[in-house]
C-alpha cells in the first residue's frame, strides 16, 4: 500500500513539473514574440509638433463625452466647427496647442469643467512652399509630414543661391487664415557663412504650407 502511494505520489509530481515547464516556455515564447505594430495610418503617426494646416482631416474626442467626439476637415479660415461651441481655430497650431483651444472653448463657455481633448490628424492636406529669385532651382517644394523645415533647408533643397543672390535680404510672405499676409527677412547668407551678425531666429522659423520665399538680386 505504502509502494503505491509512493509511486502515485512521485507521478502527480512529475505532472506538475512537465506543467511548470510548460507554462515557462509558453511564457517565454509570449515575451519574445514582437507586438504586433501599429498601423502606419496618419492618425497612428501624428507628430506632436505637427502644425495643423487648412484641409487637414482631423478626429476631435472629448474624454467622457463621446457624443462631442468628431471628424472634421479644416476649413478655409482654419477653423474646425464644433458641438455646442462653434469655430475654433486650429490651423497654424501644433497638436497640443489645439488641444488646448478646443478645451478653453469648453471650459471658458462652461460647458465642461475640466474637459481633456485628444487630437489624431486623419487625413494630411498637400504641403508645399514656393521659393523663387536667385537660386539654382526656384518652384514649389513639398514639406515633409514628420520634420520641420527653415528658410536654410529651403535653399538648400532649391540648389543653393546664385552668385548673384542677396542672402541677406531674403523675404518669407506668409498668408494668415485671415486673409492677412506677414513678411519677414530673413538672413540666410550670414548662416551660410558663419558670420557673428547671424541672428538664432533666422534659422528657427519653421516654414508652413503656402510660405511664398523669395531670394532678391544683389544691387549694383
């Protein structure tokens, strides 16, 4: 009777041990497998120092409040219309700054005290900037999705300056979702060229789409 408890006894713990090793490998094969990757769609891949533009296709969620939650497209004065609170301007801001509008838009018409408002960009518009003048190969140049671009990157996309260019004096018109055109100079030479009148700010404007770049001929 004793051999037979015995033998039984050393069987369940064989069992258990072939199910320990079992459960060990299963695991171990858990962890070496790779996740399964995200899905390269837009909203998987939206850059957080995106700046939205006119027609991009964006999804608005509100947390909590799934009835405000929306797809929408950016309309011709960079707005997005929204449930309960209108327009909301979100063109020209990065992904965090129109979080932030969306959500003053709740709390400041006290529709919502402390609402939390996520951002994916569904749909990318197409993204250009024109640069003409005095370069080797003037015409418009995509921006990249997933990068910033400067008025450096530019010129250096479009060939380089001509001989004849002046760097110093280089013009960026920028049309504002108003309606409104800013210019500013920029000096692009003294970059190029290491100078101590360099200033930081010319090479830390970001371009956005329909930036109009032009590079002036030196004066005689």
């Amino acid at each position: 009777m004793n051999r037979f408890i015995s033998r039984w006894f050393g069987g369940l713990q064989r069992v258990a041990a072939c199910f320990v090793v079992t459960v060990c490998a299963a695991t171990s094969r858990a962890a070496d497998t790779p996740a399964p990757s995200v899905s390269e769609s837009p909203a998987a891949r939206s850059p957080t120092g995106h700046a939205i533009a006119v027609t991009d296709k964006i999804s608005i969620s509100v947390f909590g409040e799934e009835g405000l939650s929306t797809i929408a497209r950016v309309d011709s004065k960079g707005s997005v219309n929204l449930k309960l609170v209108g327009e909301v301007v979100v063109a020209g801001k990065t992904i965090a700054e129109a979080q932030k509008a969306i959500e003053s838009a709740y709390r400041d018409q006290r529709f919502l005290k402390f609402p939390q408002v996520t951002i994916n960009i569904e749909e990318y518009a197409e993204r250009w900037v024109s640069i003409d003048g005095m370069v080797r190969n003037p015409g418009r140049i995509p921006l990249p999705i997933d990068a910033s671009m400067t008025v450096l990157d530019l010129v250096a996309k479009a060939g380089g300056l001509l001989d004849t260019a002046r760097g110093t004096a280089i013009t960026v018109t920028r049309i504002m979702p108003n309606g409104e055109k800013k210019t500013q100079v920029v000096d692009v030479e003294s970059l190029l060229k290491g100078r101590d009148k360099a200033k930081a700010s010319d090479n830390s404007l970001i371009l956005q789409p329909g930036d109009i770049v032009y590079v002036p001929q030196k004066l005689i």
